[in-house]
C-alpha cells in the first residue's frame, strides 16, 4: 500500500470576516509555532478582500492561503469575478472549487467546476475539488453514483495532477451539527480514492482526500484517523482560532 500523504486542515471562512477579523488566525499561527508546529498541512481560505492582509500580518507562519472560488478564465469581461492568477499574485496557494454552496447558489455544474480546477492549476494553485451527495440523493441510495459522477466530471483534464485535492462533503453534513458515520466515510473515501487511481495511474494515492461537513474539535479525532482522510475542509469551527486549532491539533 502507498504510504497516506501528508494530512491537510483547510479552513473555509465562507463570506465571513472583515479585517479585524484576522486577528484569529494570527491567534492560531501564534498556537501553532515552535514546539507546537503541526503534523500536517494548514490552510485558511478567507474572503478575497482580506486575503493580501492576512499574508501579511501571518508572514512565513504555517499557515497557506487560498481562495475560495475562482473564475475559469484568466481574464475578461466578468463583472464580480476573480481569476486564478489573482488570487496567486495575492498570496494564495490554494484555492477552492465546486463547493456545493457554489454549485447551490451559482449553478455551477461539473463542467465549470473542471475549468475552474484547470484554471487553479494553470496558474500554479492546488485546486480543492468539493463533491458531496444532498440528504434526499443519500436517502434515496444514490449517493455513490451522484458523487462519483461529479468527480469524474470535476477532476481536470489539463494539468498537473500531483497537487490537486478532493473533499467529499456531504451536502446535508455542511453547517448542520450532522456527520456522516465513520463507516459511511470510509466507504466514500475508498470509492473516490479509487476513481483517482483509475483516472491517474499512481498519482492517484497520492492525491488528498478531505473530509468536510460539521468538523468539529470533538469529532476531529475519529475522522481523521480513517483510512484515505487525508485531512478536513472546515468551515464553522475555523472562524475560531481555539476550535480549529484543536482539529488540527487532532491530525
Ligand atoms: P461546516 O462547513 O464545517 O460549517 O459544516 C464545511 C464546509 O462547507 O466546507
């Protein structure tokens, strides 16, 4: 068996945080230093607006920072967009697509989410490609087949493979105290895992996959210690310095 790549805890702000704001993650580099510089990848994904600042005020911490979307192209007429070279030339290593609040709230479907992955990678960030089942699809024995054909819709094409990342979150897990069983994560995971041996040979067990959806400090352990979780996409508890840094202290 390949040996688990290096864990990542990715935090996903969402449309939360002004300025002010980063003092948080100041906090959790500042709990992250020295003696206690984690097993594993860190990374926070705030608004666009505060990304360059955050940079700044965290200098060489170990902490990343990513995007939270980007737009398929590298330039243009796109009122409101961001480009994946914008978000680089910030200071972003990351960035996420096809979150499912994305895929909700803008009709993104596999085919932007594969651009957008594209992109990312064109211009030099690991793209975080997000599937996940809704709680209907799930009750209805569906989940499988939903996320597999999202991923195979959503893994780029173009580009180099190695740095790409998959979360899986079950969309009814998202924001609501719900999690799915670890044996149902596992299971999941396996599958994706093998659809990523299948699509890029060995690269493939090599490649992250995170869980997300109601990562909390007290679930953190029990998840990340299941075969093929190679981290977590948290986005309530990482708005707090104290509880995301007992996940990644978990990891
Ligand atoms: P949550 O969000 O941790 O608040 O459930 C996770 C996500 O949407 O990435």
């Amino acid at each position: 068996m390949a040996t688990a790549p290096r864990k990542l805890v990715a935090g996903n702000w969402k449309m939360n945080g002004l300025r002010a704001s980063i003092d948080e993650a100041v906090r959790v580099a500042d709990r992250i230093e020295g003696e206690n510089t984690p097993d594993c990848d860190v990374l926070i994904c705030p608004p666009a607006t505060i990304l360059a600042q955050m940079g700044w005020r965290l200098g060489d911490s170990a902490i990343g920072l990513g995007g939270q979307d980007c737009h398929q192209d590298k330039s243009g007429a796109h009122t409101g967009d961001l480009s994946a070279d914008m978000l680089a030339d910030v200071g972003a290593k990351y960035v996420i697509v096809g979150h499912s609040e994305r895929r909700a709230d803008h009709h993104e479907d596999d085919a932007t989410v594969r651009a957008k992955a594209e992109a990312a990678l064109e211009a030099g960030l690991l793209p975080i490609i997000c599937v996940g089942e809704t709680e209907s699809q799930r009750e209805s024995g569906d989940a499988y087949q939903v996320v597999i054909a999202q991923l195979v819709g959503s893994l780029p094409q173009e580009g180099k493979p190695e740095t790409i990342v998959v979360a899986y979150e079950p969309v009814w897990a998202i924001g609501t105290g719900k999690t799915a069983s670890p044996t149902d994560v596992e299971q999941m995971h396996a599958v994706i895992r093998k659809v990523l041996v299948e699509r890029y040979g060995e690269i493939g067990e090599g490649i992250r996959i995170l869980y997300g959806g109601s990562v909390k400090p007290d679930n953190a352990a029990e998840l990340l210690a299941i075969e093929n979780v190679d981290g977590a996409l948290v986005g309530g508890a990482s708005l707090n310095a104290e509880q995301f840094v007992a996940i990644i202290q978990a990891a």
